[in-house]
C-alpha cells in the first residue's frame, strides 16, 4: 500500500468518525480522532506526494467536510434516534390547550388596560382579567386595547382609539 493510499484512507476514516460522532455519544472523542485522521491524511499527501497533489486533497477536504457535515445535519431530525434527542416545538401543543383555545376567542376584540404595559401587563376584556403583552410603547392604565394575536397563551394588544359605543343604542339588530 502506498503512502497516498494510506492518507487518502485517513481521511475517509475521519468522514467516517465524524459521521459516527452523531450515532455514538462519545463526549466528542470521535470528533476530535476524526479532525486528527483528517488533518493526518492531509499532512500526508504533502509529504508522500507533491504539492498539487497536496494542495487538491486539501481543497478536496475544505468541499468535503462542510458537505458531509450539512447533510448530516439534514438527516439528523429525520432519523428515529435524532426524533428522540431533539426537542419538539412546543408552541403547537401549547396553543391546542383549552386555555389557550378560550384566549382565541379574544382576537380582534377590545378591552381596556387595568394596568400599566411596560410592555406586559393586565387588560379586561368583556369583565374577564386577562394577562396581556402589549405592542409597541409603553399603555396606560385605563387606555382602550384591541387584540392582534394569540401568540402560545399570550395575549398581544395594541392602543386604540375608544370606540365609539353610542351606536348600539340606536342599532337594528334584527335588520
């Protein structure tokens, strides 16, 4: 076996090593064995081989290593054990909650603001004391509200004009 073959075949392992790294918890030991194999097998095209030669494979694994590390990442959520290790998103399960589903109803509806937002706060909409995070600056106490979005149990608001609640009184609600 020649000395290329040789660092050619140091390389491979470490794209192995750092393609085991993710399956086998070794606290980065695989990583740091599969830079060393990597870095060897480059050393050794420089020495064994001429610098073209060098040169290319260093090139080759400047392409290489950044490829083989995004597909990996790539699979990594796709694969049983990385479904198992990552974290799902929480905001999904978190909005489906019966808590969450009555917030839902408040979206687009006024209230008014029983305390300062700075930039968090309370608001009461329809009589019901609501946690609220408002949008923009600071709200004052008192000041009218419109919900713009339920964001995973929380309640944005932004400041509105008072609406004008004169008209009910004079409304033809069965027209």
């Amino acid at each position: 076996m020649t000395p290329l073959t040789v660092a050619y075949l140091l390389i491979v392992l470490g794209l192995a090593m750092l393609a085991a790294e993710l399956f086998i918890p070794s606290g980065g030991m695989l990583f740091l064995a599969s830079s060393l194999c990597i870095l060897g097998g480059v050393v050794l095209t420089f020495i064994y081989g001429d610098t073209p030669t060098g040169m290319v494979t260093l090139l080759g694994v400047f392409v290489v290593v950044p490829a083989v590390a995004s597909v990996m990442l790539y699979l990594w959520p796709r694969m049983p054990m990385g479904r198992r290790l990552i974290l799902r998103d929480r905001d999904e399960a978190t909005a489906r909650l019966p808590v969450n589903l009555e917030l839902e109803g408040l979206r687009g509806r006024c209230g008014r603001a029983r305390s300062d937002l700075r930039p968090a706060g309370a608001a009461e909409f329809d009589g019901r004391r609501v946690d609220v995070l408002g949008e923009g600056p600071m709200v004052s106490a008192g000041s009218w509200l419109r919900c713009v979005d339920v964001r995973a149990g929380t309640v944005v608001v932004r400041q509105v004009d008072a609406p004008d609640l004169g008209d009910l009184e004079a409304a033809d609600f069965n027209a």
